[in-house]
C-alpha cells in the first residue's frame, strides 16, 4: 500500500467513483479517463492499493472569526475506505496523519463532517450546544410587513458577503468565495430576505442526508442578518421553496434569534451541531489566537494567571493554585459543549465557566 499521501491529478476519477461506492454519489453519465490529462485533485490524503485510491480523508483549511479572534481550523469530510478494505484500520491510520499534519500546519481545532464512533475514538466531540426545532408553515406567523425572499443570484453576492461580514461568529470568507458559490449548487441554496428591496438577511438552505426528497423537508445550514428578518421569512421560504417543513439548528450563543422563536410558541428542543463533531489539536495555540476573546471574558489578573498546556493529547489547565489535567475528548467537552467537570474548583472553575463554551459557527456553506 502507499500513503498516507496526497491524491495525484491523475486519480481523481477513481476518487469520484470511490466517493460514489462510499456515499451513493451519482457519478458521471459519460467521461475520459485519460491519465495523463491534468485534473483538479479532490485534495486531502489517500491511501492506495493496487494503483487505486481505497481510503480517503479530504481537508480543507479555513478561519475562524469568534468576537474578533481569528482560529485556524481545518475540516474534514469525505472520510470513507473501500468496502473490500474494511476492517484494517486504514480509517484510523488515516486520520491519525492527518490529525497530526493539521497540527504541524497550525490548526488548533478539526470540524469533522460527521459523528461516526471512528471520530469520537480519535477524541472528537459533538460540535457545540444548539437549539433544535421543526417548522411548518401553519406554525409561523406570517410577516407584518414587506418582507420577500427570492433565491439568490449571482450579482447578489456583494450583499450576501456583507451580511455574513456582520456576523460575529462566523467563517472567515473572501468575496471570490460567495462569487464562485453564487448561483448555488444542487445540495445548497441561498435565499435572500428583503425589506422595501434592502437585503436584511439569508437563509441557507441544505439537503438532508437520509430523507427522501419526496417529503420536502431541508436544513437552515446557515444563516445571517437581522434576525427578525430571518424568522419573517420562513414562512415565505417554504412557499417559495414548495417544502413540507424546515428543520431549524440555532446555536445557543445566539440569544436574539432564540428569543424570537420562543416568543412565537416554537418548541426548541437541546442538542448539539447536528451531523458534525469537533477536536482539539492544539491547546495553546487556540488560547493565543483566542487572546482578544479572552479578554473581553477575564479581567486582566485572570488572563496573566491562566495558563494552559498541552502534552500529545494531555490537556493542562491552571489559575492561582487550582489545576486540572485531563484527555482530549474531557478538554474538547469542557470548552465547545461547556461540560463542567468536577474536579475544577475555585478560581479556575470560574473563569472556565466564563469563557465556555467556546461559540463555533454552523458550517452551512463551507461544510466538506
């Protein structure tokens, strides 16, 4: 076998039959296999066996912008091992490299796609609290006043940049990102809430991986803009749209916009980020590049005496004479699903409970 590796040009046609074998993805009515034709690789890193991709981990770098703080983080998605080489580890021998080589790029944190008992064995945890709710059109009011939506279209991805640009906790986009995304693609889509003709807000909507499309059912990936825009325009979004019901993720950090649906009597049931988990890599350095988010949290003693280390995946946190130490999977539930753990006391208990949990964006539109 070789790899862990990166995939060549060359193969990525076989790592589109391989995601098709994995996932179910259609593949290409008609297309050349020409080798020596240069192609756009599918990126991340491969094992192959019998000059074939047979397991795959694709990654992809990205910012996080959290109140200002600026976390790299790396995502990965389309984890998958050819079902004749199932059973041997390669998954977990896969991942294991790239958890490591993230770590060595100066990721603090991976976003899995996923919540598979593979992830949570390399130490991911689910992604974050949110609220989880059900929308039909007879349960939303209908807007008092003109609010419209339409999907989106190419031109209006200066206005869709600018609302995501406002958010305080969000992916850190260029325009060329909402520039190539626009129009949407098949699984995601935009659609722009207006007032009078002024763009106040998006909505994002996605396929549901294992419901069928006959019951009209999407995902709100994502989100942003005026937040009593958003919950006006759901109940046009789904006339628009022709769906039988929106399935709502609102992260818990997000106080404006579940207030709003509690006010209109939805029922908000408590999870966390669906069909994603998350893993630390990097202790100290998410704790630098959180500094200025730190700092609205701590008073200035508190941050001088906070310290965090990181041995491999033993996690050190200390303030005044109050210590704590534990694995990865405990500090990844401590920090983005604020799980208290017993042990911490005293000071430390209480500046841990001011700074978790860490609020991490749904993925929406950079899911992997």
């Amino acid at each position: 076998m070789d790899g862990p590796r990166p995939p060549r040009p060359d193969e990525t046609d076989d790592l589109e039959d391989l995601a098709a074998l994995c996932f179910g993805f259609p593949r290409p009515a008609s297309r050349s296999r020409r080798r020596s034709a240069p192609r756009r690789s599918l990126g991340g890193r491969v094992i192959v066996a019998d000059g074939r991709p047979i397991a795959h981990v694709h990654i992809v770098y990205n910012r996080l912008s959290i109140y200002g703080a600026l976390v790299k983080i790396a995502s990965f998605g389309g984890v998958c091992t050819h079902p004749d080489y199932r059973g041997r580890g390669l998954a977990s021998q896969l991942l294991a490299h790239c958890l490591r080589e993230v770590r060595d790029a100066g990721a603090a944190l991976v976003l899995i796609s996923g919540t598979r008992g593979l992830y949570r064995r390399t130490g991911a945890v689910p992604a974050g609290p949110v609220w989880h709710a059900n929308v039909q059109a007879e349960a939303l009011r209908r807007p008092r006043r003109s609010v419209s939506v339409r999907r989106a279209e190419h031109c209006d991805w200066p206005a869709i940049a600018s609302l995501h640009h406002a958010e305080p906790v969000r992916f850190l986009r260029t325009g060329e990102f909402f520039s190539r995304l626009l129009p949407p693609d098949s699984h995601r889509n935009i659609w722009l809430a207006e007032m009078d003709g002024k763009p106040l807000a998006y909505l994002c909507l996605s396929h549901m991986w294992g419901i069928p499309n006959r019951d009209r059912v999407r995902a709100l990936g994502e989100y942003a803009g005026a937040r009593a825009t958003v919950l006006a325009a759901l109940p046009l979004l789904l006339r628009a749209a022709e769906l039988g019901g929106i399935r709502l993720s609102v992260p818990q950090f997000d106080q404006e916009l579940t207030y709003l649906l509690r006010a209109q009597g939805h029922q908000l049931r408590a999870g966390t980020m669906p069909d994603h988990t998350i893993r630390l890599v990097n202790l100290p350095g998410l704790m630098k590049a959180l500094r200025p988010y730190l700092r609205a949290h701590l008073s200035a003693s508190e941050l001088r005496r906070l310290d965090c280390e990181q041995a491999d995946d033993t996690f050190r946190f200390a303030l005044s004479d109050h210590r704590a130490e534990m694995g990865v999977s405990e500090a990844g539930r401590l920090l983005f699903d604020g799980k208290r753990i017993p042990r911490i006391s005293g000071d430390l208990h209480r500046a841990l409970s001011l700074l978790t949990p860490i609020p991490i964006p749904l993925p929406g539109l950079n899911y992997v």
